[in-house]
C-alpha cells in the first residue's frame, strides 16, 4: 500500500462529535470491506470536550487535525516505502553512475552513518562534468588517490611498498607507451609488463606502476625489477584501465554540498518553485537533517487527485481546503443537499435521520456487520449529541430504535451514558459567567421599557446551585446596565426535562418581585414546560409586564 492509495474521510470544520465519529467509524467500515486501500479519518480543528471524553471511553484514538488536504512533500515524495536509494561519502563515482542509469534518476543522496544529507551526486550539476570526461590525469591527489585506484578495481599487489604510500599524495597520471617517460614524483605509471620501464619509472621517482595489458605470469616477472616501487597488477587492458580511472573517485570529493532541502510537511504547491529551479530532484529532510525522501521533478507536476469521503457536511463554506484538487468518491450527510459539487459521479447517502452516526450505524446493519463495542460507543455518543438524548426535533424512529442497540452493544446505560456525554459540553456549571449571559441574547421593547432576554440550555439544571446563580445575576446586571436596559432576564433551560429557571433582574425592585411572581428563590423561580424563548418565554414574561402597576 502506497501513500497514493490512501482516501481521507472527513467532517466538517469547527468539528462537533458528530463529524468526527462519523468519519473514524466510516473510515473503520470501509477499511473491514476493502483491504486495498488506506482509509484515513481527519477533522478540520480541535475537539471539543464531549468529543475528547467520548473518546476516552474508547479505545480508539482521536483522528489528525487536518484543515488542508492539498499534498504534501511527504505525500508525493519517493520515500521509505518505495526504498530510498542513497550512497555513503566513500562511495565511488561509479556505484552513483550504475546506480543513475539503473534506476533513469537525476539524483543520487549522499548520506552519513546517521542518514545525515550530505550532498548530492548528479550529472545534471555543471560541476559534475567528470561524468562525460575522462581526462582525469591530473586528478590524483586531489579528486582521488592511488588507495582509491586500488580498492575500486582490486588490484592485485606484486611489490607492495615500504612505507605506506601517503593516501593523498598530488601527482598524475601517466601512460609508458614507450617514447620519452616524462615523470615527476608522485605520478602514477600506467605501463605494459616491461623490467626496463619499471627501472626507469622508479629513477624517475613514481609513486607507484600498475601493470596492464599482460598476463599475471609476465607481470610477475617484470615486477622483480623494482627495487622499491609499488608495483600493481590490474587483469585488463591499459585502454579499459585509463578510460574508467574517474569511475574510482569517491563521492565525498565531487558530491555537492549545497543543495536545497525539502520538508515532509511542506505543501507541494509551495516547494515546486524550488523544484524548478533545479536541475535535478531535491532531497527530503527530517528536523535533524536526516534524508527521508527524495522528490523528483517527474513526482510533484502530475500529482493524482486525491480521493475524499465527505462526512456530516453539504455545504463548500463547511468543507476542507483543497477540495478542488480532489476527487470526492462519496458524502454522508443528514442535512439539506447543499452546495458541494463532485467532478465524477459520487455515492451520496443522505438520509434525513438525526445524526451522521445513525447513517453510519445503518451502513453497518446494511453490510451484515455488527460494530465493535468501542465503534457503538462512538456512534451512540455521536446519536445522543446530535438529538440530546432523542429529544431534538430532527430526532426520528429510526434513531430511537437504533440507540438502545447500539447501547448494548457498546455495554452502557443509554440515559446515564447519555447525560454524562451532554454534561461535558455543559457550559453552566463552569463556564465564564460574563459570556454566559451573553450568548445568546435578545433586546425588546414594551411600552417604554427597554429589556434583554438570554438564554442558557443546559442538560442539568442542578449545576445552578446558590453560588453560581449569584455569579449569573450579578453578571447579568453588569451586561443590563451596559446595554441601558431596564431589565433583563436569562433563562436557563432542561432540553432534557423541558423547564427552565428564570433569573431576573430589575432596576425597579418591585417589578422585579412581580415578575418573579413573589419568588425570592435566588435560582430563579421555574418556569415549568417552558423551552421556547419566542413561544413561551417572552410571552409569559410580557404578560407580567403588562399586569404591574407601578
Ligand atoms: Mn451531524
């Protein structure tokens, strides 16, 4: 399996529980029907409380943060799945030249003991002309030494030196072809098997003879004629000796050191200008320089549209970037067909039930599969979020009969799981008080009292103890005073029981008895059935109003 081969399956942005457990489980169901390729849930930001607790219920882990789904560097790059092919400092020119034509690359790494880059070889680069030139003559001592010749074609010893030859030492290199030797010290000779030539090479003062185009036995017998001169054997003619000398050369000496270097988590898009500006592919590094990847022109200008599964989302404003570049395969959704488009035909299910999870629930049913318990766990906590525990409107029969199934295959109690799910969301019981009364507020007017009604759903009324509902009045006032109100009023509702407590404030403290209806009760008188601000709250509450008499 290639990176290539991956779908992510994705929520929307600002993800809730629902997004997010409807892309891990419907990533998890496709993966258990099609082993070939890798689904991959993601979620466009953080998760939120209930979702991070729901999770730790589970086994399963929370999916990678994800806003961007255009490639990457390390998504496109040849890396370690593919092999990476790299090559040590002392290497030789020739391992890197077998390897370019092998493997039709541009570009071979060169890299440490620890897989630090070191440079590059390649024959795109005006400084590696030694590829195409053989006039390397004057290369010994500087681009390779007598050492390198010698382990490179393993040439055979007939007269070893006395003193180790010095690895590097400066000369050139010279062909005895039987006219005037022209020798300086530290040359090395290249000759045929000749008592004379060796003689005369060792006056000169050579570093060193490699006897070609002979036979061993010859050699061996003109080699009796040095006296101290390194004499070698290489089992060739002089011709293949000369002409592939710079094969010998080792990579630290001609690698280029300076060559840019790509990040794994770089966008594609972004790292093609520095692509184009080179001559060859570029090498991908880790934080601590370490080659893990290599990304070739031919890789990053056809990238393939990546293949997507959108989740709990109809709508482009809700979607991930990048979604033009990829191919939406499928979507799931519970919510009105929106304004998302697909470039080829795609499976849509969209199913007006009253969450994602309950569609991915079905399409579990629908396979002949049973969801682990983790899997139910998820998607239960996913049904009760979206339908606060079956009691939203969107909620239909199919949710209700489906959450006590998934509850026992999750083993858990589908009230009490349910409202230790809500609770986490619940910002009553710890939230900051001056955004509380806040929220979610609206200014009226009645006659000539100017006054604000918020409100504050809550899964648990009895968070509201004394102090708390102090601390909302008190805040309350302040937000009243501000917004030169005479009154203001926060209602805090049950979704799940259906009441709401009314905290009122006034500066007319009379009329703020009358509109508690005589209740002194600092958590607020309960306003018993009431959920609906504009149908029952506001009603009621101008209703008193109009019934004080000042
Ligand atoms: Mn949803």
């Amino acid at each position: 399996v290639t990176k290539r081969d991956q779908v992510l399956v994705a929520g929307h942005q600002r993800p809730d529980t629902d997004a997010v457990v409807a892309a891990v489980v419907l990533a998890r169901l496709r993966r258990k029907r099609d082993r070939r390729r890798h689904y991959l849930a993601i979620m466009q930001g953080e998760a939120n409380r209930q979702t991070r607790w729901l999770f730790q219920q589970t086994r399963i882990k929370l999916p990678p943060i994800r806003h961007d789904i255009r490639w990457t560097v390390g998504e496109t790059m040849h890396g370690e799945e593919q092999g990476i092919i790299s090559l040590s400092p002392e290497a030789r020119l020739g391992d890197a030249m077998e390897i370019l034509q092998r493997q039709r690359i541009s570009m071979v790494p060169v890299v440490d003991r620890d897989r630090r880059l070191l440079g590059v070889i390649s024959p795109r680069l005006p400084q590696n002309q030694y590829f195409f030139n053989f006039n390397v003559e004057d290369y010994l001592g500087h681009l390779l030494s007598l050492e390198d010749v010698v382990l490179t074609f393993g040439l055979q010893t007939l007269k070893s030196a006395r003193i180790e030859p010095a690895a590097a030492m400066p000369g050139s290199f010279r062909v005895a072809g039987g006219g005037t030797l022209n020798i300086d010290g530290g040359d090395v000779v290249m000759a045929v098997a000749s008592a004379n030539v060796i003689r005369e090479v060792e006056r000169a003062g050579a570093q060193a003879i490699i006897i070609a185009d002979a036979t061993r036995a010859d050699a061996e017998r003109a080699a009796k004629a040095s006296r101290h001169l390194p004499v070698y054997f290489y089992a060739g003619s002089l011709l293949a000796l000369l002409s592939s000398l710079s094969l010998c050369i080792p990579l630290r000496t001609i690698m280029t050191a300076e060559v840019v270097r790509l990040k794994s988590d770089q966008r594609l898009d972004q790292a093609l200008p520095a692509l184009q500006d080179s001559l060859h592919a570029l090498p991908v590094v880790d934080e601590e320089d370490r080659l893990i990847g290599v990304l070739s022109h031919h890789q990053a200008l056809s990238p393939k549209r990546r293949s997507l599964i959108l989740v709990d989302h109809f709508e482009r404003t809700q979607t991930v970037k990048g979604v033009d570049a990829a191919k939406i395969e499928e979507i799931v959704d519970h919510h009105r067909v929106g304004g998302i488009e697909t470039l080829m035909p795609a499976r849509v299910d969209c199913r007006p039930v009253g969450s994602s999870a309950t569609i991915v629930a079905l399409q579990f049913e629908e396979a002949g599969l049973i969801p682990t318990a983790d899997e139910a766990t998820l998607l239960l906590g996913a049904l009760i979020s979206d339908t606060l525990l079956l009691t939203s409107p969107t909620t239909t029969a199919i949710d209700r009969a489906l959450a006590p199934k998934l509850a026992k295959v999750a083993g858990v109690k589908l009230k009490s799981f349910g409202r230790e799910l809500l609770r986490q969301n619940d910002e009553l019981a710890d939230g900051d008080a001056e955004k509380l009364v806040q929220k979610d507020v609206k200014a009226f007017t009645r006659g000539e009292l100017n006054f604000g009604v918020a409100q504050l759903e809550t899964v648990d009324l009895s968070t509201l103890n004394h102090e708390r509902a102090r601390e909302l009045r008190q805040a309350l006032d302040r937000f009243r005073l501000k917004s030169g109100w005479g009154m203001a009023a926060l209602a805090v509702t049950d979704v799940l029981k259906g009441d709401s407590r009314m905290l009122i404030i006034d500066q007319e403290p009379e009329r703020e008895r009358h509109l508690a209806a005589g209740s002194t009760n600092e958590q607020g008188e309960v306003w018993a059935g009431m959920v609906s601000r504009k149908k029952q709250i506001l009603p009621l509450l101008c209703e008193r109003l109009d019934s004080y008499i000042g």
